[in-house]
C-alpha cells in the first residue's frame, strides 16, 4: 500500500513484476546449472566433443513450458493486485484509470462474487 500511494500503480506491478520475476528464475537457473552439469559429466566419461545439442533439445521445450506458465501467473498476478488495489489497466492508453470494479479482469469472473482473499 505505501508503495502505490508514494509512486503510484505503475511502480506497483513494477515492483510485483520484479519480486515474482525473481522467484520464477530460480528453475531455470537451476535447469541451466543441471544441464551443464550433465554435460560436463557426460564429456568426462566420453571425452570431449560430446554435443551439446542433445541436452539443449531437452532443456528448450521445458524452458518453453516454464516461460508459458510463467506468463500466465504473471497475467493472473496482475489482475489480483489490480483488484486489491482497485485498479484497471486502459490498453488503449496504457495508464491505470478505471476502478477494476467497473470493468473487472478475467480473474474476477472466476472467484467468488464477495471480495475475500487477502
């Protein structure tokens, strides 16, 4: 709430962005540090020039499905601040005007139709 009220909504989702951001990074660092963990071990058992491209085939779709899930959190992220804080993103000109209660986010279709959480 202090930071809405002293910056504004826009630094808000900024600041929303950047901590979820954060924690969704963790698994692909760690799938990055995995990978080539592999590779170096693969590459010491069957010397060098083992290809890297068999590991990079397996660790791109996840990385894919990691970025589409992380996407969607994030859209649903925003439309629960955006509720809490009673804010409505206006695409037409990219600034938060309208009260969510007005035009509501895709989110609030599907909770419950009293407030509640959090």
């Amino acid at each position: 709430h202090q930071l809405s009220g002293y910056f504004g909504p826009q630094a808000l989702h900024y600041f929303v962005f950047l901590r979820q951001y954060g924690k969704m990074l963790t698994f692909p660092a760690l799938l990055g540090i995995g990978t080539l963990a592999l590779h170096a071990l693969a590459e010491s058992l069957q010397g060098p020039g083992v290809s890297f491209t068999a590991f990079s085939q397996v660790s791109t779709p996840i990385v894919l499905v990691w970025a589409t899930i992380f996407v969607e959190q994030w859209k649903n992220s925003l439309c629960m601040t955006r509720r809490k804080f009673g804010l409505h993103l206006d695409a037409a000109r990219a600034e938060l005007l309208v009260p969510a209660a007005q035009v509501g986010c895709a989110a609030a279709n599907h909770g419950s139709s009293g407030g509640g959480g959090g």
